[in-house]
C-alpha cells in the first residue's frame, strides 16, 4: 500500500508526477468539498505537504492521528504550529538555501528599483510623460546604510550583495553572531534612526508579528526607505501605509503584505513604492529545486533515513 499525503498546496509538474508515482497524494486545496475529504482520509493520512503561509495548526494536525511529517515548501515555517508538531513528536522539514540567492536578488533589486524609481520610469514612459520632460531625480544607493532586520542565511547574502553596491551594512537580531563582521544594534528603533535602507529578512510568526513597528517606522525618517521579502506580519502595515501616504517616509519596496493577495489600497497609486507580489523565491530553477527538496525529504521520511533539511526544534 502506498503511504497516503494530504496537500494544503501543490508543487510543481514534474514533482507532482514523482508524488503520484509513489504516494497517494490527497489535494484538500483542490477540493470542492474540505471537510467531506478530512472525513474519509484522515485516518490514514501519515505527511502533509503546505507551505509557510499556510495555516497547518492543530485543529487540523488533531484530525490526523498517524501524522508523522509535515513536509514545508518554502524556509518559513509560520504557518505551521510548531510546539504542537514537537510535543506530538511530528517531523517538520523545510527548504534553506535553495532559495537563498533569489530571494537576496529581490532584496537588492526592490533596494535599487525603489531608490532609483526604475518602475516609476517604466510607467513615465508608457504613459507618454517624457514627451513633456524628465523624470524627477531620483536617490542613489551607494553610500547609504542599509539596516538588515534578520542576519540568517538569506539576510547574509543581501548584506553581501548590498556592500558590492558601495553600502554600509548594520543589522539587528535577537542574538550576537560574534565571527560577523558588521555592526549589530541590539535596539531596532536606534538602528531605524540611524540607517537609510531597513530591510526586512527574519522570519515570521508570533515572534515577530507587528516587530517593525510604528516606533521603528517612525524612526526610520521622512528621508530613510523600507525594503520588506520577510513576512507581512512582520510589519505594522497600518503604520507602514500611513506613513507613506503622509510623506513621512521615503519610499518602500514590497514584496511580501499582510493579507495576501490583498494589498492595501492606498499604496496602489503612490509613485514611490515598488510592489511585487510574493515573488522572492520564484524562478523556475529555485521553486524546482524546492519543490525537489519536500519529495525528497519525504523519500527519506518514509525510507526511516534522516530528513535532508528538518526544522531544528529547539
């Protein structure tokens, strides 16, 4: 009998064809009916399949009694409840450093398009403005201090893409990483007032709900900018909006909101803000290597081998 996995989501072709091969492969988020489907297969059910921003939390896990693993396609693991997972003995798996260098490529890209206001060009020209003069100056990026909340492997890489582009990096986090060389604040306000760039790359969850908050957004300054490929909850995104709208901060580059896919209005029709919706991760070569890496961590799972990347409980 093929082990039987419930899919909160899907992955991509070519992972999906290794799945049916081996699993029996359940897709509640193609169900028209979720709760008749948890009816007839929960008994059975021994992995699920979801992703960060997918809520996989007790009411659900209680319902599956042979649960072992849940398999996460993505590095964040907010939506899933962890002590529930560890006090129940459910393996967890996630996918670091594959997607590690796209997702720092958007930090740095969100960086120089809001700074340089390359979207705002590309929509000066196609409305036909430059017939009637230049676009207004923009601000360079070298020379500036970018501030990075969240010094893990994916905030490591943004700070080495930004120092190429001729940047200052300081960062905060909640502990010392004593072989780093840049300078760490251990308030995130006082680094906020200090820096031009906050970029925002812990992770999300309860922890860090509503961190960057309207103290912090305020201290960023009229003059200073917020870069965001975490989590939306990370932001007090009611401060954040107001903020921009009342020009008390200079500008913001969003890749990742609060309730997705819904973007607050309000920042749909300002000039200064770049908006991308959830993409820091999305090239064909990481999202198949990630997708790669839940069938496989799954393999192991069932062959009783170690996970290739499991969630290290504290």
């Amino acid at each position: 009998m093929k082990p039987e996995i419930l899919m909160l989501r899907g992955l991509l072709p070519r992972q999906t064809a290794q799945l049916d091969e081996q699993y029996v492969c359940h897709r509640l988020d193609l169900a028209d009916d979720r709760e008749a489907m948890l009816r007839d297969v929960a008994a059975d059910v021994t992995a699920v399949i979801t992703s960060g921003e997918i809520i996989c939390g007790a009411a659900l896990m209680d319902r599956l009694p042979r649960l072992g693993m849940v398999a996460c396609f993505g590095v964040g693991v907010d939506g899933i409840d962890l002590p529930y997972c560890q006090a129940r003995g459910i393996a967890v798996s996630n996918t670091p450093d594959v997607l590690t260098e796209d997702v720092a490529d958007i930090a740095i890209g969100l960086t120089i398009s809001t700074l340089r206001g390359i979207t705002a060009g590309d929509r000066y020209v196609r409305r036909g403005d430059w017939q009637h003069g230049p676009l207004p100056l923009s601000t360079r990026i070298g020379g500036k201090t970018m501030g990075i909340l969240g010094l893990g492997r994916i905030g490591k890489a943004i700070a080495t893409r930004a120092e190429a582009h001729g940047m200052t990096v300081v960062w905060h986090g909640r502990h010392d990483q004593p072989d780093v060389q840049w300078q760490r604040f251990p308030d995130l306000a006082a680094m906020a007032a200090a820096i031009d760039i906050l970029m925002i790359a812990c992770p999300g969850g309860p922890a860090t709900r509503g961190l960057v908050s309207r103290e912090v957004i305020d201290a960023l300054g009229p003059s200073s900018y917020l870069v965001n490929i975490s989590r939306g909850s990370v932001v007090d995104e009611t401060a954040l909006v107001g903020a921009l709208v009342g020009g008390r901060l200079a500008g913001a580059g969003l890749d990742v909101f609060a309730d997705e896919p819904n973007v607050p209005a309000p920042l749909l029709d300002l000039e200064n803000v770049v908006l991308t919706p959830h993409i820091g991760s999305a090239s064909r070569e990481t999202r198949d290597a990630m997708a790669q890496l839940v069938v496989d961590n799954l393999d192991a799972f069932y062959a009783g081998r170690p996970l290739l990347t499991p969630w290290p409980f504290s």
